[in-house]
C-alpha cells in the first residue's frame, strides 16, 4: 500500500507514520527526516535546506523531489511505503504522478491550530533515528532517552514557538490545498487527530482497514 499522511506540523503524522509502517511491515519516509539527517551531515542538499528549514519554510520542490525519488526507488519501497511530509505542495503532488507513483490513500490528520501550538512545545524526537514523542501524550521511558535506539530525544530547534507560527503559515499556504488535489482524484480520508496518540492510532487504522 502507498499511503501519504497529510496534516499540519506537530498533528501526529510522524507517530503515526511509524505505528503504521510497524503494523503494516512498510517503511515510513520523513522527507523532513532525511533533509535533518543531510543538514547534520552538511552534505551538499543539507547546505540548500538548513535556512529553508531554520526559518520554518518549505525547501524548494526540485530538492525534496529528488530526495524522494531517489528513497522511493530503494529496494524496501517494492512493497508500499507511508510518505510522511511529502508532497507539501501541488506541484510536488504532480512530481509523484509524473513519476507513476500510485497512491491508494492519502489520510489527513486534523487538528486545530491553537491545539497544535500547545501541543508542539511538549515535542521531542530522536536526534539519531528521528523517533517522535510527547513529554505528556507519549513520553519516552527515560527522560531525553529514545526508547528505540537510546539516542537523545531533544527539542526540535524548528519547535521553538515563533518557528511554528511560520510553519503553520507555510501549511496552510501551501500544503492544506493538497486536501483538495487529493479529494478531487478520490483519494482523500480525514480523521481527527486527537490527543492520546492510541485513540489517534485507533481511527487511523480502521481509515486504512489495518
Ligand atoms: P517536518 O519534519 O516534516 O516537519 O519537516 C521539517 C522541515 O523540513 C519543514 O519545515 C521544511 O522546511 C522541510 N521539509 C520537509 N519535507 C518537505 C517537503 N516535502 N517540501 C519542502 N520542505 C520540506
């Protein structure tokens, strides 16, 4: 199954991206992880990324497209992947069509701005794997400690409040129109993202038959 989550920063997609791929055995793929993975490694891409990603805008499409094109072609994409991140603009959106990639569902994942900036000052993910968690809704066993790889799990630099205010604005610009891209093709589901990340799992899966 190819599945899109779409939602605004700090809705859950990046949970739930990965309580899917571990039901499903499909990986999950964070463009916003890769571009952080290139930005620590200061690798020519990072370079391109890193003001785009510190001000809270979008990368240019001509980057991501081709960080994605490139891990979708990888050899554990042949049986479906969850795109968590990507497209976050139409004419990303276009990219992935242009590239035959058909997509079964694109799930969105609504939650209510002033929710979000509430929410998004609890966040922590893993600086090694990327692993998401929440201080309150889903807090790591060991505080700052990842529960899967035993990385540090921090404060985004891009979660700092002023930062969210900006993404926000980004994705209602330019990536909330996807909703209609998507609903126009048939292709669109929306499930409310609600606080306990197992009630969100809940509905998530039952939208996905899973
Ligand atoms: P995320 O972890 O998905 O919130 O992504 C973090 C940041 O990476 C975003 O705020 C963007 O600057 C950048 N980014 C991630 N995915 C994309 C994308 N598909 N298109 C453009 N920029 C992206």
């Amino acid at each position: 199954m190819n599945l899109i989550l779409l939602g605004a920063p700090g809705a859950g997609k990046g949970t739930q991206a990965e309580v899917i791929s571990e039901k499903l055995g499909i990986p999950q793929i964070s463009t916003g992880n890769i571009l952080r993975e290139a930005v620590k490694n200061g690798t020519e891409c990072g370079l391109k990324a890193k003001s785009f990603m510190e001000s809270g805008a979008l990368v240019p499409d001509e980057v991501v497209i081709g960080i994605l094109k490139d891990r979708i072609a990888e050899d554990d994409c042949k049986n479906g992947f969850i795109l968590d991140g990507f497209p976050r603009t139409v004419p990303q959106a276009e990219a992935l069509e242009k590239m035959g990639v058909n997509i079964d569902l694109v799930l969105s994942i609504d939650v209510d701005d002033e929710v979000i900036k509430a929410r998004i000052s609890g966040r922590r993910v893993c600086e090694k794997c990327g692993a998401s968690y929440h201080i309150e809704y889903h807090p790591t066993k060991v505080e700052g400690v990842c529960d899967k790889c035993g990385g540090k799990a921090a404060q985004r630099k891009d979660d700092a409040p002023e930062t969210v205010v900006e993404r926000l604005a980004t994705y209602h610009k330019q990536t909330a129109p996807l909703a209609d891209f998507y609903a126009a093709r048939g292709k669109l589901k929306r499930v409310k993202g609600l606080d306990g990340v197992e009630e969100t799992s809940k509905v998530v899966l039952e939208a996905i038959n899973a």
